[in-house]
C-alpha cells in the first residue's frame, strides 16, 4: 500500500488567502486585507515548502495549483519564486502543469505575461456569471465586458485557460441558463466548471437564507432541468463531462484536480490548506492553519500544519471511491478492494446497477449519467454500513 499514491500522481497546492472583496456565496478561506506584505508572504511559502519537501523527497512533481481567494493578487515574482522552489524541491514532470487562479477585476495584459514567464502555463477564471444583474447579486465586482476583456488577455499569453459559471441562481431559468452557457461555449474555451450555486452556513447568502431573504432561488425541479441541460449542451460542443462539474475536450482536463479524484498524493501550504500524505507506508491528511496571522505565525516556528491524521485502510477506500465515481472513467475495483481489505458489497452494486445508477466494465465501477445527477446518494448506499 505504499506505492497506492502513485496511481494519482503528486502534486502541490498553495493556497493565497487574499481577496479584493467577500463574495456573499463563498466559504473557501478568503479575507480582505488592504495590507499584505507579499516578501513575507513568500518566505513563509518557501520555508513551509522547504519543510515538506523533506518529507516527500525523490518524487516527481505533477501539478503546482495556486489557488485562493484571488492568487492573481500575488505579485508575478512572488509565484515564480514559489514554482522555482517547488522545482529544486522536487524531480518536474516533463508536462508539469502550472495552474493560477484568477479574477477578472485583478487582471491586465502585463500581469498576465508575468505570470507566464514566471512558469504558469494555465489560468483557471472565476467568471462565474455572463449577466451584469448576476454578478452584482453574486456580490462580484468585474462586469461582463471586463470578463470577456480578461479572458482574452489571458488566451494571448495562455494555451490552456478555463472558466467557471454558476447556475441556478437566483430568478434564473432554464431558458437563460441554455442561452449563457451557449454564450460562454462560444468564447475560445477547452475547459469550463460549472457548479450549481449551494446556499452554505456561514455566508452571507447563508445567513440571508436563514431569514428568508434570499428569493428567487430555482425550485428543485428547475435546478434538475439546468443540470441535465448543462450535460447536453456541453456535450454538443464537445466539451463532455469528465467529472460531475467539469467539462473539457479531450486533452484539456485539470491535471492537478485529477490528482485529487485519483486519490494521488498532495502537498498543502498557505492558510486553510488540506493535503494527502503518504509517508513510511501510512497516508494522512493534513490541514493548516486557517487564519492568515495563525499560519505566518506557525511556520516561523516550525510548520504550518494544524492538525495531521492518519488515515485507516477504509478511510483511504471511502475516500477513493468518493473520489473516483466523480470522473467519467470511475474507479479501479481492486484498488478498492486492496486499499479497504474487502470488496464493495455484490448486492448494493446490482441493486444500484439495475437502478442505472452505476456500471461495472472491465474492472471499473463508474457512475452513470443519471447516477451522477445523484451522486450523494449513490455514494451513501455504497458506503452504509
């Protein structure tokens, strides 16, 4: 079991826990600071890098994500100084994929180019709506032709760049959605996520839904319509879904969140970051601090970590089959099996298989289209006890 990280690749994820501004839908770890002192941002980066690279030495590097809050904040020498780092830490995949998060509001040409000579060579856009009214209620401070602005800037300095939206939101139909998504699927695009907008507690649209002030949200039904309709349009332009909110061509998946839904290995530093560790045989997994002052504070005395736990052999096989039934291609069975000590009960398969829910072929359990509309629960009944 030493080596089972190896079927996911490693990868490394820093996390910039900086925004211009607090959308009222986000829970990731994001705080507004009109001070940020990026030199000693990097040192901690670098001396939390350093850290774990001792843990994790003689790998190959697959993937570097910066992502955030807005990593297009960081100044272009702060994020080429971290990818040069993680270079000399670790052995650089040939392919090695570079990816940076970024807003449209935080963009311009000069910055792009930075960026990409500093080693990035993706963008990943936090668009997430085509309508000047959506984006002010989403709490965004870019408007459409600033978003369309900041994705052609970053097709000149880019070959590979995606773009998030968000659906069902609010007073929003069916009708609209197809009509923006077509939009979106007609801007020189090879990746796009696509994420059903999901009231959370502790944000501002969390505490808005409490009181009853959040309308015009989509009934379920109408949410179900934008789904199904996301699948067909997306797959008419040759964009299909690898994964239940990602869509790309073939060839343009994010290789670094591959890494994730094949249970590789990943190193986590900045803020709130999680990883997956496997070390001297046991894999873990890991969290920093969440606080911005708490993280700096940390790594000045030793490391950034706030909590490791070792993960049993069930918890590393609940974990991959969580994983794995979000991509198209589904997960290895006897992984599965190696990984958990026992295989996945025959009954709740064929119960889940005559539903259409899932399918078995060549020793790959994947969900179906319909299964995926409904993956919580699928995942649930293959998961009871």
């Amino acid at each position: 079991m030493a080596d089972d990280w190896r079927n996911g690749g490693f990868g490394l994820y820093v996390h910039w826990p900086f925004c211009a501004a607090k959308c009222p839908y986000c829970d990731f770890n994001s705080h507004v600071s009109k001070n940020i002192d990026q030199k000693q941002w990097l040192a901690a980066y670098l001396d939390d890098l350093t850290r774990a690279a001792a843990e994790t030495p003689d790998r190959v590097l697959n993937t570097i994500f910066f992502g955030g809050g807005t990593p297009s904040l960081m100044d272009p020498d702060t994020v080429a100084a971290v990818i040069d780092a993680a270079r000399s830490h670790w052995r650089p995949a040939n392919d090695m994929e570079i990816t940076l998060e970024a807003n449209p509001g935080s963009v311009e040409a000069g910055r792009f180019a930075a960026y990409r000579d500093g080693g990035v060579n993706r963008v990943s856009m936090g668009i997430q709506a085509l309508n000047d009214e959506d984006l002010r209620r989403l709490g965004r401070i870019h408007t459409v032709a600033e978003a369309r602005a900041a994705f052609d800037t970053a097709r000149s300095c880019f070959d590979r760049v995606s773009f998030d939206l968000i659906y069902a939101r609010q007073h929003q139909t069916p009708e609209a959605w197809r009509a923006e998504l077509t939009e979106a699927l007609s801007m020189a695009i090879d990746h796009l996520s696509l994420y059903q907008l999901t009231i959370e507690d502790g944000t501002a649209f969390g505490d808005r839904y409490a009181i009853g002030k959040l309308r015009g949200l989509p009934e379920d039904d109408s949410a179900a319509d934008m789904y199904l309709a996301t699948q067909d349009i997306c797959e008419a332009h040759g964009l299909g879904a690898y994964e239940v909110s990602n869509h790309a061509r073939a060839g343009a998946e994010s290789r670094h969140n591959l890494i994730y839904w094949r249970y590789g290995d990943y190193v986590g530093i900045g803020p709130g970051a999680h990883g997956r560790l496997t070390l001297d045989g046991r894999k873990y997994a890991t969290e920093t601090h969440r606080a911005p002052g708490d993280w700096l504070r940390a790594v000045s005395t030793g490391g950034g970590e706030s909590d490791r736990v070792e993960l049993s052999r069930q918890d590393q096989a609940n974990e991959y089959l969580m994983m794995g039934l979000r991509i198209l291609e589904g997960l290895d069975v006897d992984r599965f099996e190696r990984l958990s000590g026992s295989p996945l009960l025959p009954d709740r398969l064929s119960h889940l298989a005559e539903l259409g829910m899932v399918e078995l072929d060549q020793g790959r359990l994947r969900a179906t289209r319909q299964g995926r509309a409904v993956l919580n629960a699928v995942i649930r009944e293959l998961l009871a006890d």
